[in-house]
C-alpha cells in the first residue's frame, strides 16, 4: 500500500491528468512506450520531478525503453482512483454547469455527471447534454433513492451554503465547489474548492514582474548610453 504522505501529494496529483491526457493521445496514435524524458518535455519540467511523480504510482519502467503506455495508463487511474466510474451530481445549471455538462474528458477520468440541479423554472424541466435539469428541491427524494459519491457545486455564492447544507444533509461526502466561497461543512466532508481567479492571479502577477524587469532593463540600458557619451 502507498504510503498516505504519498498519497497526498497534492502538485503530483495535479499534474496526473495532464499525463494522462498526453498518455491517452499517444495511445491513440498507436504508441507503444513513452520515456520520462517525453513527458518532462511535454511538461515542461524537470525530469526528475516526472520520475518523482510516476513512481508515486508504483509502475516500474524499463531501462532504455520507458513505460508502457496502456500500463502507465492503468497505474495513473488506479492512483487517482479513476479506474471505476464516479457518479455525480451537477448543482447549477448555468454558464459553468453547462460547460462542464459539455467536457468531454470527463469520460476518460471515469466522471459522469447523472443528476443535473437547478432553482430556475425556465431550466427545470429542459435537457443539457442529454440530461435533464430537476428542481434543486428533489436533491433529498432523489438521493434516497440512490447517491452520487461527488457533488459539484455550480450556484452563485449567495447560494452556495444553502446548496451544500442540502447536500451534506442527503448524505454527500465530497464537493467540488465553484463557486467563489469557502463553505462551513462538518467533520468528514471534504471539500476541493476551485478558485477560477486563481491562474488569472498567477499570470497577472508574471505579468506585472516581467514588465518590472523589462522596464529594470530599459532603464539599465539609458544609463549605459549616458555613461558612455
């Protein structure tokens, strides 16, 4: 078994679906083995920090040839817990609802969304993808009948605790929360929060620094021009 600090190491985690994505692409044009080496290049890391992340794994590669693709596959889903499909439920049929409804990629990480929520007549009732939209109010009658293991969390953030409540009440465990708060659940929830603003901040903040360096070195360089007259 995995040791649990392994297990939550959370940057790993994050880049495993991207190897994912490229593994299931080279598996589509019939590719047979990958190297550390093409994925750190695809990554655009060290290759170190790939051999670190596959091994979390536990697949065994082979000298001078890499890893299987359909293997190394199998192993990341196992990790990721992505080799059975998870059922879940969509609260929040609005722009972000429906374009999650519409990612496609969901079906590779073994994520269907069945149940699909909204407080909006004018959506209640409708189709999105082939689901149809329920009356937020049915969360409870249909999750006694039977439960999603995930529940995403798409409302406006006046409504996101209300929405989670209703949830955490019908017995959902794990949420994914988009929208922008941090919601007050009770011992044994876990909740993953997605702060879409949060890349935007991250460019936003190299931005700002390489318009610092690129103006450092402009003015470095009218320096050099008076000194030398």
């Amino acid at each position: 078994m995995l040791h649990q600090e392994k297990i939550l190491n959370i940057p790993a985690i994050r880049r495993m679906p991207t190897y994912l994505h490229k593994l299931l692409k080279m598996q589509a044009e019939g590719k047979v083995s990958v190297s550390s080496t093409e994925l750190a290049e695809y990554m655009n890391i060290e290759l170190i920090v790939v051999r670190k992340d596959i091994s979390l794994t536990g697949i065994s590669g082979q000298r001078r040839i890499g890893y299987d693709v359909n293997e190394l596959i199998r192993y990341i889903k196992a990790y990721l817990g992505w080799e059975e499909t998870i059922p879940a439920a969509l609260v929040g049929a609005g722009s972000l609802g429906t374009a999650l409804l519409g990612y496609d990629d969901f079906e590779h990480y073994g994520f269907r969304i069945e149940w699909v929520f909204d407080s909006s007549p004018d959506k209640i009732g409708t189709e999105i993808y082939g689901r149809e939209v329920l009356d937020v109010r049915q969360i409870a009658s249909q999750f006694a009948v039977r439960r999603p293991e995930i529940a995403v969390i798409c409302v406006s953030n006046a409504a996101a605790q209300e929405v989670a409540d209703q949830l955490v009440a019908s017995g959902i465990r794990y949420i994914w929360n988009f929208a922008n708060v941090s919601l007050n659940v009770p011992p044994g929830v876990v909740v993953q929060r997605e702060v879409i603003a949060g890349g935007l901040a991250m460019l936003a903040v190299r931005r700002k620094m390489d318009r610092k360096r690129t103006g450092s070195n402009l003015l470095q360089s009218v320096r050099k021009k008076l000194f030398h007259k």
